[in-house]
C-alpha cells in the first residue's frame, strides 16, 4: 500500500473520528447530525439540478429511509450512552453483518484471515456491549446497533443505485430527504435549528473531508486496503473521548478495529 495511500486514510480516520467526538458533546446530536447532512446535500443541490436522479426513485426513497435510520439512531445513541460504547458498535456492526451475510446468505466460504476477523470482531463488540451494559447504556448500544444495520442497508442500496445515476446528484438528494426526515420527526424548533447550524455546518465539513479523503485513497491503493486501514478510527475514536471508561473500553475498541479489518480487507 502506497504510503500517499496510508497518510490519507490515517487523515481521513482522525478526521472521522474528530467529527464523531463533536458530535457526541452537543446537546442535540440527533439535529446537529441531521443539519449536518442538510448542509452537505444543499450544497451539492446543483448537481442533483444538472443530473437528477430519476432513473433510481425507488432506490432513492429506500436509501432515504436507510440514511434516516442511521442519523437518527445514531445522534441517539449519542445522546444516551458514551462515545466509547456506541462508535465502535456503530462503526463494527456493519462489516460483522457483511461478512456473515456473504458467508450465510451467499455460499461465499470465508478465507482464514476473515474468520479470525469475524471472530475478534464479534469478541470485540460483545466486550464494549458489555462495557455499555454495566454502565447501564443498554439503550445506546441497541441504537449504535440499529445505526450499524442502517449503514449495511444503505450502502447496498447504493452501491447498485450508483451504476446506473450521477453519484453527486443522486447523494445530494439523500441527503437533503433524509435530514428533513430525521428533523421532522425531531422538530427542533426555531432556536435548536439556530444552535445547530454552525456545529452542525462544522460536523458536515468533517464528513464530507473525510470521504473525499477516502475516495482520493481508492484510486491510490486497493479497495480493501483502504477500507481496512481506515478502521483504526474506531481506536482513535475513543481515544479522543476521553471518557476514563478503563482498558476495557481501548480493548474492545481494539478487537472491533482489528477484527473489522480481517473481515472486509
């Protein structure tokens, strides 16, 4: 792997974990999170003018309802319970259920290097659940497991959405419907939406950096490369929270990152 390749995805993992870690200290992180979205979607609003998404409406509406779910369990799960339960259960749901479907649902026979990642993922997210459970964040750790269910099903949606409309246009409109959702089931009021605007502005730069960074890697080095390297945002992720939660919370952290990166390198 090129280390142009591995800078970036050590940048775009810092970055990702930094804009998790804000998110987790506001007040609203369900709001901010969806203003987050609302920002970015409306600033790509010309591409979605230029190239619409119409030949994939139904994919659109289904990846609308999917990107709901996450934010919304996912600022959820923020607000309930610690950094360091609900992001490495967020972030290591989804690569744990990609790699048991394709072993379950597809026939696919699993290699020795995604075996072992199935099994140290599965220890590590059992460990943090645990670590959320005796700090009585039961209900955090079923909204980050939630959020991870919403990430598998919308990144399968897209990823067959994609081939056949213009990824920008089609991202901006689900962006902009499912933070609208995500709000109107909220309904923040005038004042929630005015504190949100400037974190959440904040928050959508870190998202939108973070991918961009990611994407510039995948024409650098191979895909489960990168995807691999850039679970290490999980560890850095608690590591920035900060939260004295003990070496069990960095342990489990550490068995999801490595676990999650056998299964999907």
């Amino acid at each position: 792997m090129p280390l142009e390749a591995v800078l970036l995805v050590l940048v775009s993992s810092v970055v990702h974990a930094g804009w998790n870690a804000r998110l987790h200290r506001m007040d609203n992180p369900e709001v901010v999170i969806a203003v987050a979205y609302l920002c970015v979607g409306v600033g790509l609003l010309p591409m979605a003018v230029v190239d619409p998404p119409t030949e994939v409406l139904v994919w659109v509406f289904a990846s609308t309802a999917a990107q709901s779910v996450y934010m919304g369990c996912l600022g959820a799960a923020y607000r309930d319970g610690s950094l360091s339960v609900a992001y490495p259960i967020a972030r290591g749901t989804a690569p744990l259920l990609i790699g048991l479907g394709g072993w379950g649902l597809l026939g696919e026979v699993p290699s020795a290097a995604t075996s072992i990642g199935l099994v140290v993922l599965t220890a590590g997210l059992l460990l943090v659940a645990g670590l959320g459970a005796r700090l009585r964040e039961g209900r955090a750790v079923g909204l980050a497991l939630l959020t991870g269910l919403g990430t598998v099903a919308y990144s399968l949606i897209d990823a067959r959405s994609v081939d056949r409309t213009g990824v920008l246009g089609y991202l901006s409109v689900i962006m902009v419907l499912s933070s609208l959702v995500v709000l109107a089931v909220r309904r923040p009021g005038a004042e929630r939406m005015r504190a949100s605007l400037r974190p959440g502005a904040l928050i959508g730069a870190g998202q939108g950096s973070a991918y961009a960074l990611i994407l510039i890697a995948f024409q650098q080095a191979q895909a489960g490369q990168v995807a691999g390297l850039r679970q290490v945002s999980v560890v850095i992720g608690v590591l920035l929270a900060r939260e004295a939660l003990g070496p069990r919370a960095l342990a489990g952290a550490l068995a999801v990152a490595a676990g999650a990166a056998l299964v999907v390198w």
